[in-house]
C-alpha cells in the first residue's frame, strides 16, 4: 500500500469513528489528492459497518508523560539533513547504553506520545531519536494538517530524513548498534527504510504499518520484528507479502500478531489503546533489541 493511499484510509477511519466530520474529512482529502467523487467513496467504503468506537482517554501532559510513563526526560534537538536542518526530540539514557533507536513518528507528526515512547526507550537503557518527518513543512507544531502535510512530501525525502536520524544517533554514540521502531504510518516507514536504505540497522521494529508495495529487503541484515493487531484488517492484507520478502532475503525476523487489538493499540493517548497488550508488546521488543542490538 503507497503511504500516501494509507494516509487517505487514516483520514477516512478518523471519520468514521466520529473524529472529523464530513466536511472536513472531504477537505483533508482532497489535500492528499483525492478527487471529490474518490474521497465520498473511500468515506463509504470506510464507513461501513464500523464499530462505535470507545471514549478516547484524555492526553496527558507532556509533564505527566515524564513522571508516570517516561524515565528519562526528552529534549528538543536539532541536525543536519539532505535539505537543511531537521528537528526531532532525543532522550539520552539512563545507565550503559545499550544501542541506539529511531523512533518515527504516526500520522499526526511529533505528538507528545511519541515523545515519551522515546524517554522510555532511553529509561531502559536505550538512547532514542524521534525526528520530525513534518520538518520539510516546518514542523509539527506548524502544520494545520499534518496528515496532509507528510502525504505532500516524498517518500524518498523521508526515508533521506530517517537516515540522516541514524547518522545523528551513530554521532551522539560512535559505534553503537542502531534500530528503528515506528507506529502506523511510522510503521510503513520503517519498512520503507529497510526497503531501500537498510544498510547498519541491526534491529527493527515496525508496528502495524503498511506494507510497501514491492519490498525485497536485500540492502539489510536488520533483525525484524514485525508487530500487527488481529483486528487491522487493512494493515495486515500486507502481512504475508512482507513475511515472504524477509524469507526470500534471508532476514532474521517475527512477525506477530498481537490478538483481540485493533489498529494503534499502542497508543495510550487514543481510543484503540489497550495497556495490557501495549505492556506486554513493549516487553517483547525490548527482548528483541536485547538479543539482536549489540
């Protein structure tokens, strides 16, 4: 599935679950390029049959992320990239570290979500990187839509984004191991930077992302695990092509289906978000990075 395609079917389940209306769902879509007749279809299409959805909880603070879920504290940090400098949130870590891990970002840019995924990875040990693929645009916090936003800027330019990530991470600890995890949209970048721009990723862990449209895997020796939810039906339609081009690329990997979770369960700031699967999810990688990022 194109980034740009999964984009539009975020935009349309935002929809449906009641988190835009009509009228503004239409205009983001036609911001990602959808004609009028495409997006009406796609909200119905999208519509159809979907579950009420649960309360979402409410977002806490960025102060709040730091006390209950994060040990170390993230800071805002700048670095170069292939066009100019891009932002992003770094957590250095608590103890020895352990190996480095880019953290990319859902279609909502930089949240303070990510930001504490980050702080948590560096409380255990691992100092993390979240860049801001939305810096191109001039930044999250400048973005009236960043969905629409991130669908307006290539896919190569964010992998180049990623990568220029990586090297700031290797430059922060020479001669560390590297990984990248991402969620939903950072999901599919993930794997679109195994994809292409592979090379010195020792570990990977992308959640529930799209799948790319032709992956074969053959500029990386990353370790993949690969985190889908039994109920994402949309996102796991990829899961057996992806299974097969690891195979065929002879790649370390696991692909797990997390059961009884939809779609961004992950996400404790959101209406999918199930803490005991997000638990013991994140466990499970840290046990993943503990085995292969070294």
């Amino acid at each position: 599935m194109a980034l740009r395609d999964y984009l539009a079917t975020e935009v349309a389940l935002d929809h449906s679950e009641g988190l835009l209306t009509r009228r503004e769902a239409l205009r983001r879509l036609g911001l990602l390029g959808l004609s009028a007749t495409a997006a009406t279809g796609l909200l119905a299409a999208c519509s159809t049959d979907a579950p009420a959805p649960a309360p979402a909880p409410a977002a806490p603070s960025a102060a709040t992320y730091d006390i209950a879920g994060s040990i170390a504290r993230t800071t805002a940090v700048t670095f170069p990239g292939s066009a100019g400098d891009v932002s992003g949130a770094y957590a250095a870590p608590v103890g020895t570290p352990k190996g480095g891990v880019l953290v990319v970002h859902e279609n909502r840019g930089l949240t303070d979500h990510i930001r504490a995924v980050t702080g948590r990875l560096a409380g255990d040990g691992y100092p993390a990187l979240a860049p801001d693929l939305l810096s191109r645009a001039g930044g999250t916090a400048a973005a009236a839509d960043p969905t629409a936003a991130l669908g307006g800027i290539d896919e190569a330019d964010l992998v180049a984004d990623l990568r220029s990530g990586l090297t700031e991470l290797g430059r922060r600890h020479p001669g560390l191991p590297l990984a990248a995890m991402g969620f939903c949209f950072g999901g599919g970048m993930v794997w679109q930077l195994l994809d292409t721009d592979g090379q010195g990723i020792a570990a990977a862990a992308p959640f529930y992302g799209p799948a790319p449209d032709n992956p074969s895997f053959t500029g990386t020796r990353a370790a993949v695990l690969g985190v889908f939810a039994e109920l994402d039906n949309r996102v796991n339609a990829g899961r057996d092509k992806l299974e097969a081009a690891l195979t065929a690329a002879g790649l370390t990997h696991e692909l797990v289906t997390v059961p009884g979770v939809d779609h961004a369960f992950f996400n404790d700031t959101g209406a999918r978000y199930n803490a005991t699967a997000a638990e013991a999810t994140y466990r499970r990688v840290l046990d993943w990075f503990g085995k292969y990022l070294r």
